[in-house]
C-alpha cells in the first residue's frame, strides 16, 4: 500500500517558503549566525530546552549536528529547518519535525526556537504555518505532536493559534534545564481546519 511507504528526498529538499519567512536546511555557511543568534538567545532559550552540551555552539559541534540531520533525513527520521525572515535573510529561529514513525502512525513530533530577538513577533506562528502543509502533503504525515512546559504561555499560544489541540498531560515528560520537567501534549491532525 502507498500509504505505508516511506518518504524519500534524493535530491536537497527544497525551501519551504511563508508569510515573510523561508525554511530550509541548514548548511555550514549558517554557523556563524546560527551561533550568535544561540549564544545572544541563551538566557532566553535555558527555561525550555534540554541542558546545552559544554562544546554545543562549537563549529565541530555544528558540523556533526548538520551531519545526524542529513542522516535522519535520509533515513525519513527528522527533517530540521532554520527559520529566515525573509525581508532580508536574518535568521530568527529553527523547528524540526522530528521522531517520524511510519507504518500505521504516520506521526512526527514538532520542536521549535526562537532567537530572543524575534520572538513575538509572528515568524515561528509564519513557519508552522508553512511546514503543516509539508508534512502533511509532501511527508504525508497523518499527526503531528507537540509538547510544552505548562507555564510556556507563548507555546501554548502558538500550538493553538496554528490549529494544534491539546491532549494530555504528561508527567516528567522530558528532561529541561536540567529536571524532568511535566509536559502538555498536543496534536493536530491533517484532517484538522487551517
């Protein structure tokens, strides 16, 4: 059955373009920024990710993370993107839609930053929007998941602002900052409205 199939890019995947924002890949050309914007963006980004590795802003560090991401591409695993704004090229943050699981699933999980700098200010809202329907058509995605910290308003603001319901509830669902810390989950489901 078709549906079963896994998806396969042979060629780069091409850039995913939205209102005022482009995705795509990112290349070793994007570590300095990407570096910069992280560093600037640490206080800011602590509360919600997972406790960032001594050498994680490094350029071998970056390298090797570039290195797993084409690998879980070509393996159909997780497809990582940077967020640019388009009105001239900066980049603002980045989203991966990653745990992809096949079979009678068809479901991937969503995680997201922003650089403190352009947070509010509707470019991850813009992404979302324009990755739903990637996933959805391209990866032929049935469900996509996503978590936050209960106390993450500006998360929880997005996820249902861009047609995500909420689930559950997940106790010590990940480890943040350092602690296991409780999870709301959502999904929104390709038969979901815009």
């Amino acid at each position: 059955m078709a549906f079963f199939r896994t998806v396969s890019f042979s060629e780069p995947m091409p850039a995913i373009t939205g209102n005022g924002i482009m995705l795509r890949m990112p290349q070793m050309a994007d570590y300095a920024e990407w570096a910069q914007l992280r560093e600037a963006s640490r206080g800011f980004l602590t509360p919600w990710e997972p406790t960032w590795p001594s050498d994680d802003l490094t350029r071998g560090a970056f390298r090797r993370r570039l290195k797993r991401y084409a690998e879980d591409q070509r393996a159909d695993l997780a497809y990582a993107f940077m967020v640019f704004r388009n009105e001239d090229g900066a980049l603002v943050g980045g989203l991966t839609l990653a745990n992809i699981r096949r079979g009678v699933a068809q479901a991937g999980s969503l995680g997201y930053w922003m650089g403190a700098q352009f947070a509010r200010h509707g470019f991850m809202t813009a992404a979302l929007r324009a990755l739903i329907p990637f996933a959805n058509e391209n990866l032929r995605l049935h469900r996509l998941e996503a978590a936050c910290i209960p106390g993450n308003d500006a998360s929880i603001r997005l996820l249902e602002k861009t047609g995500f319901k909420r689930e559950g509830y997940a106790r010590e669902y990940l480890c943040i900052n350092g602690a296991w810390q409780d999870h709301l989950l959502y999904a929104r489901l390709r038969s979901d409205a815009p």
